[in-house]
C-alpha cells in the first residue's frame, strides 16, 4: 500500500480515538477506579483479546493459503495478525463496519498476492466472520431452551421464533453466497442507492471480469475446499465462544455466582442487539443496553451488565490503539 493511503487509514483512526475519548461520559478519575477494582481481570481481557484475535487471523490465513501453495505467494503471520488486528480496529470506528478494515486489509494482501486474490480472500473473510455470527446465535437460541425452555413465556417463546428466523434467513443466505459468489451481488445491492448508483455501476462496468473472477474463487472455496471452508467457519465460530469469557472474566469480579453458559447467553443477545444498530461507529450505546438487558433477563442485577459494558469498552479502546498504532510498524516488504 501507498504511504499516502496508510497515512489517511491512520489519520482517520486517530480522529476517531481522539473523538471516543472525548465524548466518552463517565469522567476519567471513575474509569481509572473501575478499572483498578477489576484488578488482575482487566489484562486478562486484554490477554484474551489478543488470543481471539490469533484465531481470527488463522481462519483469515487459511483462507490466503488455500489453492496450490507451491506456486502462490504467501503473506508472513505476523502481518496477517497485523493486518488483522489493525483491520478491526478500523471497523470499531467507521460507520456501517466494513467500510474502514476491509478495504484497508485489501490493499495491504495486493502487495504480496495481487489484488484478485487479496479481494476475494478479504471478501470470505468477512463472510465467514459474519456468518459466524448466525450460527453463534442460533446455537445460543439451542442453549437457551436446554437451560431455560421449561420457564419461557409466550413473549420469550416469540422472539425466540423470530431470532431463529433471522438465523436461518442469514445462513441461508450466506450458503448461497458461498456457492454462487456474492460480491457482484452485493454491489448490485449497493447500486440500488440513489446517490449511490451512478459510481458503483459505473465501477461495475470498468471491472466486470475482476469482479466475476471475484466470485469463482469464492464459489470455489466451497465447492473444491470444503476442509479450508469449515476449518475457517470453525476457527471464527470458536472464537466467538472463547470471546465469551471476557464476559465471565468481568461478572466475576462482582459475583461468582454465574455459569459459562450463561456467558454465552449474555454475549448472544448483547451482539445481536449491538448488531441491528451496525451503522453506528462502535455501536454506541447499543452495546450498553445489550448488556443491561441481557443480565436483565437472566435475573442478574443490571448494574452487572452496566459494569461489563464499560471493562468491554475500554478494552476496544486499548485494542483499537494498538491496532491504529500497528500501521505504522512492519511495512517494510522483502523482497525475494
């Protein structure tokens, strides 16, 4: 990548620290409180961030390495966790998602694969990342009713029916992306917005053939690799499970009286939650409702869910410095 273009990836990720830390709205002496009772837990999140983010570079690089390996170019660990790492920070602070991380991803991979392969392998990422998602939620809906389905109400009972819907609507959706390819599709949904629709068809018609290259090596990935497909769709889904910690990790600073499973309850209905308000930059205030009405409505306290919001936070904000911080190092190629 140009330096010109990391450079404004940078810029624009220290404007959006910068922005974070000034409407942040519980005052600094109380952050430095919080953060002194949480004690040793505190970088254990941390600790185990840097760990869930090892998965998400692994399910990434098996992706990238995935076709014939002797002949293709392969990109370095550690810049993939770079890259990786670096990339979701930007997602934290850009509206919508997606619209920071991953073209910022893109551009770096070009450098060692080219661009088709970079796109693509960036592109299944992502979905498998989101996908990920789906199926995280429609295992906590399973969970939900082996440990709670005999108490349900008729009100829990209907929205379980319709988060399951969406579950499987997602996935549905998804496994057709795979086998067909998605991204001329999703552009041709982009396009559908009018102030949109001039430049993206335009974009469209001058890169066609790329694009539709785009999408065979996406519909190839599950059609010829099925072992690369699932261990990267396992490695995502793990994460997101070993994610749940973090969450056990903060309750028991204030109670010990809480199971992993429901942990798990907790994070499911709190990224769901968060997720329907994705176009906001690190879902403000979203996330913080999901929390309280998730421990809400497993008869814990909601000044739990406030307290975790708040240790989850701040350790999106130590993560996405770091992450804004890894673009200036490493970015040296070697060339053989």
């Amino acid at each position: 990548m140009k330096n010109k273009l990391r450079n404004l990836f940078f810029l624009i990720g220290v404007v959006a620290v910068a922005v974070m830390l000034w409407k942040f709205e519980m005052p600094y002496d109380q952050v430095l409180q919080n953060v002194q009772r949480a004690g040793i837990w505190f970088p254990a999140v941390l600790l185990l961030w840097g760990i869930i983010y090892f998965m998400n570079t692994c399910a990434w690089q098996v992706i990238l390495n995935a076709g014939d390996t002797q002949t293709q170019a392969r990109v370095p660990f550690w810049k993939v966790y770079k890259y990786t790492v670096t990339g979701f920070s930007l997602n934290y602070v850009t509206p919508v998602g997606l619209l920071g991380g991953e073209p910022y991803r893109i551009m770096e991979v070009s450098a060692y694969v080219g661009k088709e392969r970079a796109t693509s392998s960036v592109i299944l990422h992502a979905m498998m990342h989101i996908f990920s998602h789906f199926c995280f939620w429609a295992f906590s809906i399973v969970l939900y009713l082996l440990l709670y389905g005999e108490q349900m109400g008729w009100g829990m009972g209907i929205m379980m029916l319709l988060i399951a819907a969406f579950c499987v609507l997602g996935i549905y959706f998804f496994m057709k992306g795979y086998r067909n390819g998605l991204a001329l599709n999703v552009l041709h949904f982009f396009a559908r917005i009018p102030f949109c629709r001039k430049k993206i068809n335009g974009f469209i018609e001058r890169n066609l053939p790329a694009i539709e290259r785009v999408d065979q090596q996406i519909a190839a990935l599950h059609a010829q690799s099925r072992r690369v497909f699932y261990l990267s769709l396992s490695l995502e889904f793990f994460a997101r499970i070993v994610g749940c910690l973090e969450i056990l990790f903060i309750l028991y600073i204030m109670t010990d009286q809480v199971s992993f499973w429901d942990c798990i309850l907790i994070q499911a209905f709190t990224s769901l939650f968060a997720n329907l308000f994705f176009f906001m930059p690190m879902q403000m205030g979203a996330r913080e409702g999901g929390f309280a009405l998730a421990t809400g409505g497993l008869a814990m306290t909601k000044a739990f869910g406030v307290y975790t919001s708040l240790i989850v936070r701040l350790r999106e904000i130590v993560w996405i410095v770091i992450g804004i911080a890894l673009m200036k190092v490493g970015n040296k190629i070697r060339k053989s």
